[in-house]
C-alpha cells in the first residue's frame, strides 16, 4: 500500500508591511461594508505581480489604490482611482492589466498613473464581478468573473479574450470563480471555486472549447482557495485565505508544502519574483503585509498580450 508522505511544513517570512502613511484606519468603505461584515478596513491586499525590473505591485482593493514595492521594500502609490482592483498581469513593459470588480477589465500605465478602460462589458451587459486574470503565450487571456456567486448560487463564470477581441465564455456554473492558472504545456486551466473549497481542473481543447471539467484538489475551513500560481515542474501552488496557507501541489493534487502565514490567516494570493524567480512572494491582506520565501523550483514564467490587440 502506497502511503502519501507528510508535506514540508515551513513558515513564511515578512518582508514588508504597508506604510502607515498609506493606511485608511478607522475608515469604512463600500467595499468593505459588503464583503467584510461593515468593520473599518484600513487596506486589504491583492493580485501581486512583478516587472522586468523586479519591482512588486499589489492592488488595495477597498481604497482603489495600485502599489508598486521596490526590492528594498519601500512602497509608492502609482494610482488610485473609483474602482475596487484586485487581480493584475503585465500586458506590456508598462501597461497593467487590472480585474475591476466594479469597473470591469481595467489597464493601468505604470508610467503615468493613468488608468482607462480595456474591457468594460460584454454585449452590453456589464460583468458580476471580475476577480483574477492569466495570459498565454499566444495572447489569450482568461479571466474569472465571480461576483457574489457561490454554493447557494453556482453561476460564476470564466472567460477567455483572444487578441482579436473575441470573447467566448467558456464557464457558467462556478461557485464563486477566483484565482486562474495555466499548466506549463497551456492545455489545463486550473480556476479556483472559492466558495466551493476546491479546485476545477478545465481541460482546453483545440477547438477553442472546454470538456470533462472536474475537481482537482479539494480544501476545507471558512474561506476556500484563492489566488493560484504554477512553477516550472508543474506543481500548483494554491493561497488559502481561510487557514493561512500556500499548498504546494504536486501533479495528483497531494500537498508536498505546506506555507504558513506568520502574520493574519488571510493569505489571499502570490507571485514568483526575484532574478531566477525562486521567491515566492504573497499579500497577507487583512494585516497589509507582504510574506515571502524560497523555493527551489522556479515559477512558471508569465506572459502578455500580443501587439496590437484589439482589446487594448
């Protein structure tokens, strides 16, 4: 009889913490009064991703607010605006592409600050709630569009946008869609059912479309996986806000590492960074804290949009 081995336990370790000059203490928002019961949220952290330059940015979403954390660990605002940001990928050397959950796709120039719309509706029909985001190697990017949807109401949907502007809703029936993963061949889209404390692993087929999605990895306690991140070999990393953890999974779904929190247990997403991108970095978002470690794997490399999207 096979027996799985026990994980390797490690503790993550803090590298910076939002400024106090940043925090929005004591102070409400509508986001907040939403989603976190109505207490003050003074930040709460999400979609980290890096630059050529190594420089980290993260989202705040109550507060409309882009960061950007240099190596040392010194934070600068770059933009703040009417929206409630949350996940971020690199569509160009300077050009953020945002998942706004009240304005949509967003794309934010790192440069100047500015942000403008990339893709607002659909159809005319505005989105539930866009959450996290992925682009492949050949431009495509999928996206998750959660909204309030979860097991009462299993209708989160997840879409891919090809270069060209077309968009084709691939998923419909996701109990709360958040974090999205690519494999390292692009065959297999993981998406994250927050709400339904698991995994879907969503084959893509070469026609464009998806069959035989099932559940990969399934979680438990209050608040489900969140933001997902894949490595060089293959395994799926997962951020679990309701422990506090990062699972590292290995290609059956068996944790082979467990991360821990030393900060807030909500753990809400991660980035691979440094020059072989070996650390791994994560928003503690309730604390306002950004937690890293090494690895010995590096993360799966990222990619943008192509040129001259339509989108864009």
């Amino acid at each position: 009889m096979l027996l799985l081995r026990p994980p390797d336990v490690r503790d993550l370790d803090v590298f910076t913490r939002m400024p106090e000059r940043f925090r929005r203490t004591g102070q409400r928002s509508a986001w907040a009064d939403a989603n976190r019961g109505g207490a003050p949220v003074d930040s709460f952290l999400e979609g980290p991703v890096f630059d050529a330059a190594g420089n980290l940015y993260v989202t705040d979403i109550p507060w409309g607010r882009i960061f950007r954390i240099d190596p040392a660990g010194d934070w600068e605002l770059v933009a703040e605006f009417d929206g409630e940001p949350n996940g971020m990928k690199f569509a160009g050397e300077r050009t953020l592409v945002i998942t706004d959950y009240k304005n949509g796709l967003m794309a934010l120039d790192v440069v100047s600050g500015v942000v403008r719309p990339y893709l607002e509706r659909r159809n005319s029909e505005r989105f539930r709630g866009v959450n996290d985001l992925i682009f492949d190697s050949r431009g495509h990017l999928y996206f998750t569009d959660q909204g309030q949807s979860g097991m009462h109401e299993p209708t989160g949907r997840v879409y891919r946008l090809a270069p060209d502007g077309r968009l084709d809703l691939l998923l419909h029936n996701v109990p709360s869609p958040n974090g999205v993963a690519l494999s390292p061949d692009e065959r297999v889209l993981y998406v994250a059912a927050t709400r339904g404390n698991c995994i879907w692993r969503v084959p893509l087929m070469q026609d464009g479309s998806v069959a035989k999605v099932g559940q990969f990895f399934t979680s438990y306690g209050p608040s489900g996986p969140d933001g997902l991140a894949m490595d060089d070999a293959g395994c799926l990393l997962v951020a679990n806000p309701g422990l506090g953890y990062v699972w590292v999974l290995n290609h059956r779904s068996e944790p082979v590492i467990v991360l821990r929190s030393v900060e807030g247990m909500s753990l809400t997403n991660l980035a691979y960074g440094g020059p072989e991108r070996k650390v791994l970095y994560c928003t503690e978002s309730t604390t306002g804290t950004i937690l890293r470690t090494t690895l010995d794997v590096p993360g799966m490399k990222l990619h943008g949009a192509l040129a001259g999207s339509s989108a864009a």
